[in-house]
C-alpha cells in the first residue's frame, strides 16, 4: 500500500521542505516532499536564469573572465537567492496546507 501524493507532502516537515530548497540547492525540498512538478519548473528557471546571465553578461570571455561586472554578479546571485526564498516560502505553505487539509478529513 503506497501512500498518496497528499499524504506524503503532509507528513513532510513543512520547515524541513523550505530550508531544503534554500540551503543545499534550488529545489532540495521539493524532492524530500516528492513533488517533482515543482522540482523541475525550479530547476528550469534557474537554468534560464544562468543562462540568461551567460548570454547577457557576454563581457567575461575566454580570454579574460576578470572583465565580468560585479554589478551583473549581484543581480545574477539576487535572483538565484530571490527564486530560493521564493520556492522555500511555497514549500512551507504547500506543506502546512496539505497537514491542515489532513487534519481536517480524520
């Protein structure tokens, strides 16, 4: 007997879900919550979001990575840390919405 989707985002720590998605990367905590939907829609806006930075940053070349602006490294770090509080507060939320709903129905 496996149990369902709900179930198992109810048993999750909902502060566990949400400092997984921050600490060790995007994303963590929607795989210890097994919601694989969110994992990859995190991880395709942060590979968008590297790959907008690679292409827009186009100064730091091959020949001399030095010339990248740290201007344009703040903002590429902000909207990583921005995409990760993001994520973390939607974890937490997802998580107590799902124990609150089980409570609920016992």
């Amino acid at each position: 007997m496996t149990p369902d989707d709900k179930a198992i985002l109810a048993a999750s720590a909902p502060w566990l879900g949400a400092l997984l998605n921050v600490v060790p990367g995007l994303g963590s905590g929607y795989i210890y919550q097994r919601r694989w939907r969110a994992y990859w829609i995190t991880t395709a806006v942060a590979t968008g979001w590297f790959l907008l930075g690679a292409v827009l940053g186009g100064a730091g070349t091959a020949a001399d990575p030095s010339a990248v602006d740290p201007t344009d490294q703040l903002i590429g770090l902000g909207g990583l840390l921005l995409l990760a509080a993001i994520t973390a507060g939607e974890a937490f939320r997802a998580a107590r919405r799902a124990r609150a709903e089980g409570a609920g129905t016992e």
